[in-house]
C-alpha cells in the first residue's frame, strides 16, 4: 500500500463518514454532503493536472483511492468515480474546451458523469451523432447514467454515419431534447441514482466537443480500461476480508488476503505496461481471477456472520450485493467471454 496525504484523505473520510452511513445510503440515496466532503478532500482532482489545480497524483495513489472509497461506500464510489475520466480526457486535449472545463473539474467546482458506455455495444448504435448547425445533434437513448441530481454536466458520446465517435459536454440537467427516466430500482446501487436519458434533437455546439475518434480507434484505446481489474474489485474484497477478521475467522481472512495481494500487484503492474493494449489475455485472466477472490471474500463474509447477515443493516450482505454489481460494471462482450468461459471450466 502507498503513503499519501491524498490516501489518508480518504481513509480519514470513509472511517468517519463513509463507513458509518453506508447501510443507510444503500437504502436510499447517495447525499449531496457526501459528494461535498470528496470535493473538499480534493480527491475529486486526483490524477488533474497540478497546473489546473489537481493533484497530479501517480496512477498507484490514484488507484488506492479508489480502492478506499469503494470499500467504504461503494454506492457514493461510484457516482465520484464517473467524474475522473472525463478529467483524463481533458488533461490530454488541446481543445479550447480544456482551458474552461479542467480547472473546475480538478478543483472539484464542477462534478462530472459520463454517458458514453453504450458506444461499447457497437455496431449496435444506442446514440447517433449528427452534424448540425455549426454543432451536432444528438438522438437516442443513453441506458444508463449515473449521478442524476448530483452531477454538474456530463460527458455524451454518439456515433456518426460515418462511425466516428463524438464526445461532447453537456449540462447535467432536464433540458430540450433531454429527458431523464425515473430512478431506476437495482439490485444494488440504487442509491448511485442511475436513470436512462432520452435524446431526442439534443443540439450541443462545436465549442463542446472535446474528442472526435474513429470507432476502431476507440475501441482499440478502450481495451486496456475495460480488461484491467477495476481497483473496486480489490477494495471490496479487502473491506469483506475485515469483517470476516472481525468476526473471528483471522486465518480465513488472512489466507484469502494473501491470494487477493498477489492477485492486485500482478494486475497493476500490467495497468502500468507502457503499451496499454498488449497481453489482454493476461489482463483478462487477473480480472476473472479478482472477480473469484472478490467473491469468496463476500461469501466468507456472510458465511462467518450466520443469519444476522441477512439484515439489511448489516455491511456483509451489502458487500455481496455490491460485488454482483462490479461483475458487470463496465462490462464488454470480450470480458464477458472471458468470465464465462473461466466459469464453465
């Protein structure tokens, strides 16, 4: 584990906020205040350029937050956790759009979502993009966004005619041509306040786009994200290996800690790979192989606190609800693949 301000940060911010509220966030709804305490933190700026106000924090601190917030509240996780790619996207961008949005976004001013993970089911078109007076028009349906009433603006994609991909801000809000669904009710996560958004005519001007990519190109830049073992995944683990401690199997807990260990530094080193597309296989294996620690840690977890863990007050249900939701999260068909055929031997 690393030494940070920015990990003490987080560790102080879920043992005394994150952690005691956890079940009742679950049953309701990530609050505002939290979001206002991750801001103050300056977690929100992270991995932001210094320049802009961010952190500039190396990737190993970056994930370690992660795995922190995730841990402690994954719900709350979640909803921040849509905020950083946007920031990356801008820290690399030499639009004009980088110089009014980065410095917000760092400093936590404005928080961010993102409404692209449909343009992964391509050829399947969820989004089209289209040119239009001197911007482009955006009509379909977004099936998923998380963060409605918490998010400030939101990163759109579509895909064109001519299948390239269009990025472009938004503002976070009910408008002409955007309207969001109720809440949806989930098996875990409900409180992450996910909606689908109807696009119909939703017109956005040039000065908001921030990155046009042909699909392949993005798929191919996209694959090193979706195939890495997300840091999620370990901090679950970890916080369900605690409980299990707690509740008087140490070496239960200690035998699963050590595998799930291996497990993380194997996978981040390979998120370190200076070339981010090469041995997928092996990134898909560690992935799947931190999916089954994750889950034998909620198992443990509810297995050593017998029937009261069946209360919804108590954490260890809620971390198994919480894992089911991360062997989804931010799934393609090539990662689905992979799990399926790990699972059937």
């Amino acid at each position: 584990m690393t030494t940070s301000p920015l990990i003490a940060s987080a560790r102080q911010l879920a043992d005394t906020l994150l952690v005691p509220n956890a079940e009742r966030v679950d049953q309701a709804e990530v609050p505002a205040s939290h979001l206002d305490a991750i801001r103050r933190s300056g977690l929100l700026g992270v991995s932001a350029p210094e320049a802009y106000g961010g952190a500039g924090a190396p990737d190993s601190v970056a994930r370690e937050v992660q795995e922190i917030l995730a841990g402690a509240c994954c719900s709350t996780w979640f909803v921040q956790t849509q905020h950083h790619t946007p920031v990356r996207m801008l820290a690399k961008s030499e639009l004009p759009l980088r110089e009014s949005l980065l410095g917000p976004l760092a400093t936590g001013e404005l928080l961010a979502g993102i409404a692209y993970a449909h343009v992964r089911a391509f050829p399947r078109v969820a989004v089209r993009a289209t040119a239009e007076r001197d911007g482009w028009r955006f009509d379909g349906t977004v099936p998923w966004y998380t963060g409605w009433g918490l998010n400030d603006v939101m990163l759109l994609a579509g895909i064109t005619d001519a299948d390239e991909i269009v990025f472009a801000f938004a503002d976070a809000r009910e408008q002409p041509g955007l309207r969001p669904s109720a809440p949806m009710r989930l098996a875990a996560l409900t409180a992450a306040r996910t909606v689908s958004l109807e696009l119909d005519g939703l017109w956005l001007p040039e000065s908001s786009v921030l990155l046009r990519t042909p699909q392949e190109k993005f798929a191919l830049l996209d694959i090193p994200r979706s195939t890495n073992a997300s840091p999620a995944v370990f901090g679950l683990a970890y916080a369900a290996l605690r409980i299990v401690a707690e509740s008087g199997e140490p070496q239960t807990a200690e035998a699963l800690r050590a595998s799930v260990d291996e497990v993380r530094r194997r996978a981040y080193e390979l998120a370190d790979h200076p070339v981010a597309h090469e041995h997928v296989e092996e990134r898909l294996a560690l992935r799947t192989r931190a999916y089954d620690l994750m889950r034998a840690a909620t198992t443990a977890a509810v297995v050593s606190g017998g029937g009261r863990t069946m209360d919804l007050r108590n954490p260890a249900q809620r971390l198994a609800r919480e894992g089911m939701f991360l062997l989804i999260q931010g799934q393609t068909s090539v990662v689905r693949r992979a799990h399926l055929d790990a699972l059937s031997g």
